[in-house]
C-alpha cells in the first residue's frame, strides 16, 4: 500500500465517527459562506464595470462641489471635444399643500453629449426620445415626483421667484448612472430658467461631461488632478463606478461578519481536534514501530488533513455556486442586468485565505504530534501545555481574517475586544466556580460535591467546553440582540432631545424665516449650530486620494464636503478626547479638532496638516485635539471644529443645522415655508426612522441567511463539545456504574455538569454582550446601552435549557450501553 493510498483512506475512515463529519462540515460551511460572499461581490463590481460603460452619457465626467472659475471652465473647453454643462442641487417642490424633496438637475443647451433622453406625456403613455433637455420656463419632472406632488403635463410649478411649466415627464437620462436605483425624485430645468435665483445648496455638485479622445483624457485628467484638487474624475473606459466603492465597503461590512462565523467554526474545529490527536498520535506511533522516520509521519498526518480539506473544497464549492444565482437571481430586481459569471482567480484566493486560517488553527496540533512516540499507545500527552497555543493561534488566526476585511478599526476592535474580555471572565468564572466547589465538596458526600470533584480533574476540558459554548451564545446574542434594540434607542433618545423635525442645512436667511413660522404656528426651535460646507482635500499635502486608498465610511463621507464649524469653548453635548483644547479667544486660527473614530480611521495624528476647499479656496488647519460625543445636550455635533477665530478667514456663506419642535397642526403648513425658500433642508423625525426602517428591512433580509449560519454553526459547536468528550464522558460513566452508581444517578452527575457550564457560559455570553454594546453605543452615539432584561433573561434560560437537554440525550444513550463497554470505549 503506498503512502498517498493509505492517506486517502485514513482521511475518509475519519468521515465515519462524528468528530470528522463536524469538523467537515465546519470547514464546508465556512467555505460556502466566503465563496460565495466573493462570486457574488465579483458578479457586481462586473457589473457596475458594464454599466460605467453604458451609462456615463460621455467619455469622461469631472465633478466637483463648487463651480468652476471662468479661465478654469475656459482651459477645460480648449482641452476637451464637447463640453457639457450641468449641477445637480436638493430642493423641496411644492404644490399647495403638497411637497417633496427632489433633486434637480440643471443644464444647457448642449446636453446630452451622448445617448437620448427619454420623456412622455403621461406615467402610462408612450416614451419618446428627445435630443436636448427642458427649453427656457419648462421643467420636466420625474414619475415619482408627479405623483408626490399630484401635478399632470401641462400644469404650473412655482419654484422660488420663477413659474415653470410642467412639459414632460422625464423617464430616462444617458448620463445617471445607475439608473432608476436611486432614491431620489427627479426633476430637469434648463439652468438660464434658474438665473438669479439661488438653489445652491452646501452639497451642491457641479458636473462637466466631455467628449475626447484618448490623449485629451490623459491631458484632461492630468490637469484636473492638479489644478483641481477637491475634485473627482470619472472615465467610461478604464475608470471605477462611483458605487464601486460603497459596494466593496459592503463587501467589508459582510466580510467582517464572516470573523464572528469564523471565530465559530474555529471553536468547533479544536474541540474536534481532540479525537483527531488521539488518533494521529496513535498513527505516529504504529509508523514509528515499523521504522517510519517521524518526519515521515508528520507530513502523512498533515496530508491526511490536507485531503479533508480539498474534500471540503469540493462540497462547498457547488453550494456557494448555486448559493451565488440565487443571491444573484434575487439582487437583479435591484441591478438589471445582472448576471452570474464565473472568477476562478478570486475563488482561489478566497480558498487560499481559509486554507491558511484554519492551518493556522492546526499548527499547536502538529506542534503535538512532533512529540508522539511508541508510549502514546499506553499514556496519552497532557492537554493542558497546548490550550493557551491554540487559544492564541485562533486569535490570531481571527485578527487576520478581520484586518483582511476591516474598514473601520474601532468598531472591529470593540467587538474583538468584548470576544477577548468574554473569553477571559468565562475562564476565570469555570477556574474559580470548580475550584470553590471542589473545596466546599471536600467535607461533604453527596452528587453535587462528587461533580465539583470529576470538573476539578477535567478543568482544561471544562474551560474548552464552557469557551466554546459561551462564544456561541455570545455571537448569537451580538448579532440578533443589538440590533433589536438599536432602532427603539436611538429613536427615543432623538425624540426627546432633538425635537420631531431636523433642519439638517438652512442658510442666513432661512433663519429668520423659520423662527417668524415657528412664532405663527407655535413651534419651537430648539437649536441652531452654524457652519460652513468644507471638503478635506490633502493631508500633510497630500491628495486625500493618494493619503487613503482603504475604503471606508469615513474616507466616503470625506470626498465630499462636510460641516465644519466653530467654536472657542468645547460644546456642552461634546468632551475631549484627546490633545489640547484651544483657548477662548485665540488668534491662531488654523486649528481643528476631529472626532476619535475619524482618527482612528483615516490614521490622522496630532500635528498633522488638514487642507480643506471652501467655496474653491484652500485652507490649512493643524489637528491639535479630539472630542467625542456626549449626551445631555442635544445631538447636533459636527465631525470637525475649529476656533471662533478662523470664521472671519474664511470666505463662505454661514450655514445652519438644529433641531425644532412641530405641534400637529404646524406640519400642515411647512408647504408655505418651503415654497418661499425652497433650498431649505428639514426632515422629520418620522422621515428618518422610516429611513432607518427600510434599512433595518434590507439588513434583516440580507442578515436572515447569516444568521442561519450563524446558528447552524452554534449547533455544530454544541455537537462538537459533546462528541469531542464523549469518550471521557462514556468511561467515566462506565467507572461510576462499575463502582455501583445507578443510570438514574449518573444522569443526575451529568445534570449538575452540562447545567454548571451552561450557566458560566451563558453568563459570560450575556457579559460580552453587555460589554459590546456599552462600547458601541458611547463610541457611536454617546448613549448607555440599556437591555431588555427579559429578553436576556429568557435567552439565558433557553441557552442552559438546550445546552442540558442536549447533554442528557447524549448520556442517556451512552448509558444503554453495557459497563464493558463504556469502560472499553
């Protein structure tokens, strides 16, 4: 029999007992999971490759947050083909008492550059194809906005100072990439129509779409970069769709989750491990004494192992593909279009990523197979000189998988940091639960004691059982739990702090309209925080692009402009962080303060030099501190906060955000204020948790088929605690039935065992819990983390109950075995 036959067949003889099934299956469903996780991501971003193509409406695209200068907009023209012109503001259209927020999109005469527009006279009629855009005085609106607003072709719209005609009904435009995915209503007006009235608004975005060829691209994008900075580029030919980005930032979000899976999987696998060591150092041993050289041995045992994965490799791999179309399938009623496809290069780098996490879980195994001699065939090798070894290699092996995934540092390291300090009170709570019991048994007869006794002698495999099964509960409990309660928290907080309406930006002006309509209908203005529309453009003068090039939710947020405001005192609802804090009344003016998790992730130091474009000027400012939120005083808080001083540096109209407080009868005539300034951005309370509701939605679908794995591999952890000592469990019944202990007796042994682990480990998965969420919700929102104590209660009760029915169902059947038998197992 040769080597490699005698391999194949050891790997499929471990596939009879169930230590191999569980650790085959853990594998395969991690695998699955990750397979199909990188198919899917692959298929989009193929897509969204595609739909750049197709939809950019020209051959390049630059697009910045304030309009270009005369001699900019001129060299621009002297470089490119075709010049087109548009911007693209929010607003709110009224018609009486009806309104809706929009985007309105102005152009000029020379759009579109290219492809058609489309527009009809009616929802259900005809679409016909129309070359240019709106004449002077028209404005075509969008289906959903005729309907929000209750108007037909033909009918009037004032907008501001100037009336429009309602001409058309606008279906399709070459240039909006993505097509009808989002969410905002739409409306076109030709921007002369616009002239002298103002609708810029602090996020406003100006777009020139141009025609060149190859080298004018390369000119024009040289140039751009330069003289441009705040800036971005987009190219129908070798550029990235603008929602490349946000989906690989999805792809992290899910990746990340894939730690918790993984973290799973990893405590299942080593308490399989067990019964495969055994094994394979009673294999070492037999090939030894036939005169196999134990390097020999070694390489046939990790080939053994070797072949187990690339069977798992084979089972997962059409699950995932099937897993993928129909993910696929569901997602095209979000992306027309979209279609599976085979990347066999980003599978095998997915499955060369595991391979080496779970090697990585295997290396304190083999570590212990290197000392396997002839004497292992008689006397087993102490567990406990390899349980902190393999507790730090799946550490390890979860810091990777996370650090290859993370986008934002701090919420991981929470969440690492509750695993951690869960793991570490689980253990103290079994060392210090048995070894205190065992001394109060020392006096006194009876089961109880005697159980005290048996978990004081088996307490390495103890902690390994109770670890397991408390990050089982903890993981579960993270990822159904906490969301539960975040809706119903961040909800009541905002109600009672910051009114039922947000005025999220209003100009100077505004101000003094919206304080005259809350005296007339009995409003209330609860804050108003000013600030100017900054974009961060460089740090430590370099292009923001080229500093950071990990996405990430800060790093999004920061291409485009922010709020930046001022103060000299550190605001009431803030508290610092870190640095130091400016004096009242200084005169250097080119300091700011950002929020902790900014720093943390864009990797900003104090010292370092932030340059920001502020209506097309560029100012520097030195990082000096940091401040976080803090509740009590409103939520209205800002990323980034410089001195009182620097406000009168810094040419740019004075914007406001806060917060109001609408009686029932004031909503009716909030048409009436939109209508005079229609660039007045409020929204309801009631507007933001539908918002968050639909959200939540998607998250609960896209997290229903997590939490099945989730849960499928909590089972596979609770089969792995009780196979992985079903042999010592069988033998110690077979002792204790030898010395004359009836069944009924040894199934009460085993009650006070499984239900003394299942209650440190419930209490250790509830301690995690309630840690993790201390951390986020301050981190995140200032708040203390408030539980359902039913709810935890109740899930403790249930996690004990399974955990003890599920211990005695396996004893009870080891019990219908013979005494010979359990002692011979």
């Amino acid at each position: 029999m040769t080597k490699l036959k005698l391999m194949m067949e050891n790997s499929l003889r471990d596939l009879s007992n169930a230590d191999g099934r569980i650790s085959m299956l853990t594998q395969s469903v991690l695998l699955v999971f990750l397979l199909t996780l990188t198919l899917t991501s692959a298929s989009i971003q193929a897509y969204l490759k595609d739909n750049l193509d197709q939809m950019l409406g020209s051959d390049l695209v630059i697009e910045t947050h304030s309009p270009l200068a005369t001699a900019e907009l001129d060299t621009l023209q002297g470089m490119a083909g075709d010049l087109s012109t548009t911007a693209l503001t929010d607003i709110t259209l009224t018609n009486g008492e009806k309104w809706a927020r929009a985007q309105l999109k102005l152009v000029d005469s020379a759009y579109p550059l290219q492809g058609t527009l489309q527009i009809g006279s009616s929802q259900s009629g005809t679409q016909r194809p129309a070359t240019h855009g709106p004449d002077m005085g028209e404005v075509w609106l969008g289906p959903r906005l005729v309907t929000e607003l209750g108007l037909n072709v033909g009918d009037t719209l004032t907008l501001g100072e100037s009336t429009l005609i309602v001409t058309a009904i606008l279906f399709h435009e070459p240039d909006r990439i993505l097509e009808g995915h989002s969410v905002a209503m739409r409306a076109m007006v030709h921007g002369a129509t616009l002239e002298g009235t103002s609708v810029g608004t602090g996020k406003g975005r100006s777009r020139y779409l141009i025609t060149a060829n190859q080298t004018q691209q390369e000119e024009i994008e040289a140039w751009a970069t330069k003289a441009l900075p705040g800036a971005s580029i987009i190219k129908k030919y070798g550029g990235q769709h603008p929602l490349a980005g946000f989906w690989k930032r999805t792809e992290n979000f899910l990746g990340l989750a894939s730690v918790i899976l993984f973290f799973l999987g990893a405590v299942a696998l080593d308490m399989t491990n067990r019964r495969w060591l055994a094994k394979m150092r009673y294999r070492l041993a037999i090939y030894a004494s036939f005169g196999t050289l134990r390097r020999t041995g070694i390489l046939m045992a990790l080939g053994e192992w070797l072949f187990g994965f690339i069977m798992c490799v084979l089972m997962a791999g059409p699950v995932a593909v099937f897993a993928h179309t129909l993910i696929i399938t569901d997602m095209q009623s979000y992306f027309p279009g979209l279609a599976t496809g085979w990347y066999p290069l980003a599978a095998i780098k997915t499955i060369a990523l595991l391979f080496a996490l779970i090697l990585a879980l295997q290396v304190p195994s083999f570590v212990q197979l290197t000392r396997a001699s002839l004497l292992s065939l008689i006397r087993s090798t102490s567990e406990g000189h390899y349980v902190w070894p393999r507790l730090l290699m799946g550490l390890i092996s979860v810091t990777i998988l996370a650090a290859a995934y993370s986008d934002n540092w701090l919420l991981t390291g929470m969440t690492l940091t509750a695993i951690v300090f869960a793991m570490l009170l689980m253990i103290l709570l079994t060392w210090a639960i048995v070894r205190l019991g065992d001394t109060w048994g020392k006096r006194r007869a009876g089961l109880l004691p005697f159980a005290f006794f048996i978990m004081r002698q088996r307490l390495f495999a103890k902690s390994a059982q109770v670890m397991g099964l408390g990050l089982c509960g903890l993981l579960l409990l993270f990822t159904l739990m906490l969301m539960r309660d975040f809706g119903a928290m961040v909800e009541g907080h905002s109600r009672s702090h910051d009114g039922n309406l947000l005025v999220s930006e209003a100009l100077e002006d505004h101000t003094e309209a919206i304080h005259q309509w809350a005296k007339e209908t009995g409003s209330k203005v609860r804050t108003l925080r000013p600030y100017v529309s900054a974009q961060l453009v460089a740090v430590n003068g370099e292009r923001l692009a080229d500093y950071m090039q990990k996405p990430s939710d800060t790093l999004a947020s920061l291409k485009n402009p922010i709020r930046l405001s001022w103060s000299d005192t550190l605001p009431a609802n803030n508290r610092l962080a870190g640095g130091s804090w400016w004096q009242q009344g200084t005169d250097d003016w080119r300091q700011i303060s950002t929020e902790p998790e900014v720093m943390t992730d864009m990797g900003f130091a104090y010292g370092d030099t932030l340059t920001y474009q502020i209506e097309g000027e560029l100012y520097e400012f030195r990082l000096v501190a940091s401040h976080a939120f803090k509740p009590g005083g409103g939520s209205i808080t800002f990323w980034f906060q410089v001195p009182y001083a620097a406000r009168a540096h810094i040419d740019a109209p004075t914007r406001y955000m806060g917060s109001m407080e609408l009686p029932e009868q004031a909503w009716n005539d909030l048409a009436r204020l939109w209508q005079a300034h229609p660039t007045l951005a409020l929204v309801s309370l009631k507007e933001l948790t539908d918002r968050f509701d639909q959200t939540l939605a998607v998250i609960t679908k896209v997290t229903s088929g997590y939490a099945g794995m989730t849960l499928l591999l909590a089972l596979f952890v609770l089969a792995a605690s009780i196979s992985g000592f079903s042999a010592d469990d069988r033998q110690k019944n077979g002792l204790l039935m030898s010395m004359g202990l009836k069944r009924a007796e040894c199934l009460r042994l085993n009650l006070y065992d499984w239900g003394l682990t299942a209650l440190i480990a419930a209490t250790g998965a509830i301690t995690g819990t309630w840690i993790s969420g201390e951390l986020m919700y301050q981190a995140q929102f200032g708040l203390t983390y408030d539980p359902d104590i039913v709810w935890l209660v109740a899930t403790m009760a249930i996690m004990v109950s399974v955990v003890c029915l599920v211990g005695l169902l396996a004893c009870r059947q080891s019990l219908q075995s013979s005494v010979r038998d359990l002692l011979t197992a």
